[in-house]
C-alpha cells in the first residue's frame, strides 16, 4: 500500500500545489518505481476527466462473470463436438524445443503452451476475443468501490494432482516468487508496477491491490503466469528455480500439475510427453486425449514433412510452406489468424555495448533502407501484414494510419541521415566509419527459423548498399534466449507475442532491461514512461487507446526497435483431428477438447 509521504503527495498533486513531473520525480525518490508513480498521475487525471469511471467515483462493486457462465460462453461460441472416440495421442511438431516447465520462468511462446496445459492460472485469456476470464483457479473476482482492490474467489474443489487442495496460499507464493530480490522472473519488474499489495483473507479468497485504478491490472499481474504448488516449492530460493528439477522435468515428481494434463518426460531436444491428468478437479473441461506429445524436429521442412506424411497430427506452418502445403495436401486441414506479434530487430543501444546505435538518425536510417512490403509479401509469402508502428493487428491500438512518421522505403534518405549522424564512407570500401570505427557488426538470427534465413540476407543487403556491414549470425535459439536475458548481443532478428490490451511498456519502459523485462534494445524514453503509466491508469477505452497511439509513435519515431511486419499464425492438422479450433488469441485453447475420428 502506499506509504504517507506518497499519500500526501498525491493530495498535493490533487489540489494543483505540484505538477506532475514533481510528483513523479518525488514518488520516485521515495521508492516507488517510475511505473508505478506515473500510474498514480495518470489515475488523478483519469478521474478528473471521466466522471464515474472508476469504481471509486461510482460507489459500485464490479463483479466478474462466473467460471461457469464463461465456459457456458465458450461452447456457444465454438461448435465443440462431442467425442465419439476418447483417447488417442496427439503429436503437434515444432522446430524449437520447451525452455522450462516453470510458468514464472518462462520467456519462450512454447514453454508458454506446456504450462498453460500443465497448470492453472489464477486467471485466464479468452480465445473469443483476448479478455481476461475466470478460467483459471478462480470462480470470479469483484473490483472493489474503491476501484484498486480485486477480491478473488477460488473454486473450493481445486486440487494439484496429488490431490492437495489449491488455496490462497499457493497464489500468494507465487507472487512473493516473482517479486522476491533475487527473483529471475521476466515479469517482476510489470508486477511490481501494477501491484501495490496483496493477502490472504481465507484458503479460498485473496486480494490484490492495485496502486491505481487501471484497465489492465488484471492483465499485468494475475494473468502473466501460471500457480505453483507452494507444498512442493516453498523450500526452494527464487534465485535456484531455474535449474531445480522440477524447472527442467529431471524429476518429474517435482512438476504437480493443477491443470487437464501432467507431466510424463521431456527428452530435451527430442520430445516432451504429457498425459490426462486423471485427478483433473474440474472433469467437465478435462482433457479428451489420453497423451500429448510435443514432438521436436530440428528444421522446419521436417516439421512439414512429419505432418504431411501423418507422423504429426499438428504445427504450426512456416509462412514460406504454406501455400505449397495447401495446394499438395488439400485433405490437411488449414487455419490462418491474425496475431498481437510481429517480426523486429532489436539494435542494442546501451553505449557501453556498442556506439553504433545511440544516435536516433542512424536507427531511422537502417529502418529507412528496408522494404516491408517485400519483407511481408516475399519473404512471408503475403501471410503478413507490413508493419507500420509497434502495435500487432490484434491490439486495440493497431493504428498504422495515426502513425506520425511513415517509412516508405528511401535508400537516399537513408544516407543522408547516416552522413548527417558522422558516418562516412572514407577509404571507399563501401562501409561507414566514424572516428575510426567501422559500421560493422554481428546480427543474431534463430538457425531453425525459414523465415530468419530468407529474410536474413535482404536485411544484409539493404543494409550494405547504405553502407553498413551486417554479418549474420546463425544461432540456436536457446542461446539467443540466453544472450537476450544477459544483454549480450549487438543485434537480433526475433519475434514477439504480446498479450490483447495494447500496453507495451515491459518491452520499451526503462526499468523493463533484462532480466525483469523485455527492453532488449536498452530503449529509454522518461516521455514514453509515463504516457505507458497513464494508458495503464486511463478506465476509458477510447481514451486509453489515443494514448497508446502516442506511445506508438515514441517508439516509432525513435526507432527504439524495427518492427518489420506483422504475421499471421498459420496451423495445418490432421483431417482426422476434430475440434481444431486455433485462434489468434489463445492458439492452442482447444487442446483438452481434441479427438480422433475413426476414419
């Protein structure tokens, strides 16, 4: 909760007696993080300008729907066969292996989809349209009429495998895990943000406290991870949980799961196998499968290979397969959906790094030398969207027409930015230098991605004919995930999923630097900071959405990283496979309701 001095400070900025950058500034100095503070601002002029719009202004409590309305939703919405043949295995193919089992820990989209099989949230993402759900451990939730306080109310009969009841105590330990100083957590540094405090009332109700009311609390705190089982976690150190055995599947005794399936093994590179969690507390929404099995290939032709000859039921298709995979195989069943992801390149701007990428000029002229339009329609084929600005297709500040600068591709332009920045080519060996250094250095690039290796080398050239050296480097991916949570990479060509509410701050906030957040590129804009805060902070959709567009252009026109396009997710499975339903906000929701036909 907040301490006195910041209270009072905040009944001065109340009355006009200090501006907000002196809030700010002080809330700082006493010890709120930057995040934090500018949420508190920007919930004093959310109030001011939107009467009624916080539950504090109302005097109501807002009250969730029900676990049971949402799933009752859920089956409205998707036409869920019933099965006629329970059991079965379903083997879904990929060209990159699982991280860890740990859903604090994990930074990957693929130990993403173990987790969420493996356990339950405290909350969950609706594959309708992205909101957040009772879908999880919890019934329901009430917002309290002071606006900040979440009150959430476990389902009574929710057990981990082992049959151990899930209680307030396992939420409660999960966060003080994800907090704690020696946390290794991606995510601390969003929560601590957002969340202010939060207790146990009794075994089957918690609060959490949000510094401010805001839209996207829930989003920020209860849904970026999944629960652990404080019985088997409690006496492990924060800083041990990325290599204890239950992160890794050494000892699957250590991975109890709360969730439609448990763990079997993982066969690190190979396999990792699952089963129907046959303790599963809620059977209505148990899993129809007998196993699933997350099959492991290292290159993507052996991924399509595998599903075209029947040796994999599902994966995901490389956009430079999948017409050729529609046309050969039309018995395959094919879906494609827009995503909240895009392809960038992170240029990593910390000075003591490199001095290469400091200057703002020179990111808008490496930007500036690139066709997206190529990018998006050759290199992915046309299953992409050119980005213009960092908000994905599926956000709600997707708004590439309000972008302030729009970077049609211009070689000229290009160099004359890099002149004007002091790098010129003087021996006329075709490459750059400034005060004796030349504009030369090593991009990272995953190994196994299709994608990456035809786009690597466009990249590359449209680089060298302004002038600047890349030399590709191919990489596993495990090793560029390691090289991104320790910051030690010049660049890196990747990809980024990012949830439904448009607040992108654990990417560009300055506090969000590896290890607690994605700011790979060292990006730091105070400005952004705190439009980012009061996003967070605004209740009013329309409102919230103007000041995201303005954040968007912050980082556009500082290129704090090149966004390159935006992809559509493409799916290719089995004809037999019934209730295939992937969709852009939750692809893999449909998992636990999977069977086989008979033919």
């Amino acid at each position: 909760m907040q301490n006195p001095d910041i209270q009072s400070m905040l009944d001065r900025f109340r009355r006009g007696e200090i501006d907000r950058r002196s809030f700010i500034t002080r809330a700082v100095a006493s010890g709120l993080t930057f995040g934090a503070a500018g949420m508190l601002a920007g919930s004093v002029a959310a109030q001011d300008a939107t009467p009624g719009a916080s539950a504090e202004s109302s005097g109501e409590v807002i009250k969730s729907i029900t676990r049971e309305e949402y799933f009752a939703q859920l089956r409205q919405t998707f036409p869920l066969e019933a099965p006629e043949t329970p059991g079965g295995e379903l083997i879904v193919t990929y060209s990159k292996d699982v991280m860890t089992l740990n859903p604090i820990l994990r930074t990957d989209v693929y130990s993403g989809y173990i987790t969420q099989l493996l356990f339950e949230g405290l909350v969950g993402t609706s594959p309708i349209d992205g909101s957040v759900v009772p879908s999880g451990v919890a019934d329901r939730w009430e917002i309290g009429a002071d606006g900040v306080t979440y009150t959430f109310f476990l389902n009574p009969n929710a057990t981990w495998e082992d049959g151990t009841p899930i209680t307030a105590d396992d939420v409660i330990f999960t966060f003080d895990s994800v907090l704690a100083d020696d946390s290794p957590s991606v995510r601390k540094s969003t929560v601590e943000g957002y969340l202010a405090s939060y207790s146990k009332i009794d075994d089957h109700t918690l609060e959490l406290v949000s510094f401010t009311p805001s839209a996207v609390f829930l989003n920020k705190t209860a849904l970026l991870f999944e629960i652990l089982p404080k019985h088997i976690w409690g006496d492990i150190a924060a800083s041990e949980f990325p290599t204890d055995a239950g992160s890794t599947g050494q000892d699957p005794t250590r991975v109890v799961a709360s969730g439609p399936f448990r763990f079997v093994e993982w066969q690190m590179g190979d396999h990792l196998t699952l089963e129907r969690n046959p303790n599963y507390w809620d059977q209505e929404n148990a899993a129809t499968l007998d196993r699933y099995i997350f099959d492991v290939k290292k290159e993507d032709t052996t991924v399509i290979s595998a599903l075209k000859t029947g040796e994999s039921d599902v994966c995901q298709v490389p956009a430079t397969f999948a017409r050729e995979l529609e046309a050969s195989n039309p018995e395959l069943q094919i879906a494609q959906v827009d995503t909240a992801s895009f392809t960038f390149y992170v240029l990593n701007q910390n000075p003591d790094r490199s001095p290469l990428f400091t200057d703002v000029r020179v990111r808008q002229a490496m930007y500036y030398a690139i066709d997206r339009d190529v990018y998006a329609n050759t290199i992915l084929d046309g299953f992409a969207t050119r980005a213009d600005g960092p908000q994905a297709v599926l956000s709600p500040a997707y708004a590439p027409d309000r972008m302030n600068t729009i970077y049609e591709v211009d070689p000229e332009k290009a160099k004359s930015l890099l002149e004007e920045a002091g790098w010129v080519d003087s021996d006329g060996d075709g490459i750059r230098e400034k005060d004796g250094v030349k504009f030369s250095f090593d991009m990272l690039y995953d190994e196994g991605e299709v994608s990456y290796t035809q786009g690597i080398p466009y990249i590359q050239q449209c680089w060298r004919e302004i002038g600047i050296e890349l030399i590709a480097a191919a990489t596993p991916f495990t090793v560029i995930l390691d090289r991104i949570n320790t910051s030690d990479l010049d660049a890196v060509l990747i990809g980024f999923s990012w949830g439904f509410d448009g607040i992108q701050g654990d990417m560009f906030r300055c506090n969000a630097t590896s290890p607690n957040g994605f700011n790979i590129a060292s990006f730091c804009s105070p400005e952004y900071d705190q439009l980012d805060a009061e996003a967070s902070a605004e209740l009013d959709p329309e409102k919230r959405r103007e000041i995201m567009i303005e954040a968007a252009n912050i980082v556009n026109d500082e290129q704090a990283v090149g966004v390159i396009a935006y992809p559509k997710n493409i799916y290719g499975g089995s004809p037999r496979l019934r209730n295939f339903l992937p969709q852009g906000y939750l692809p893999y929701w449909w998992v636990r309701y999977a069977w086989f036909s008979a033919e």
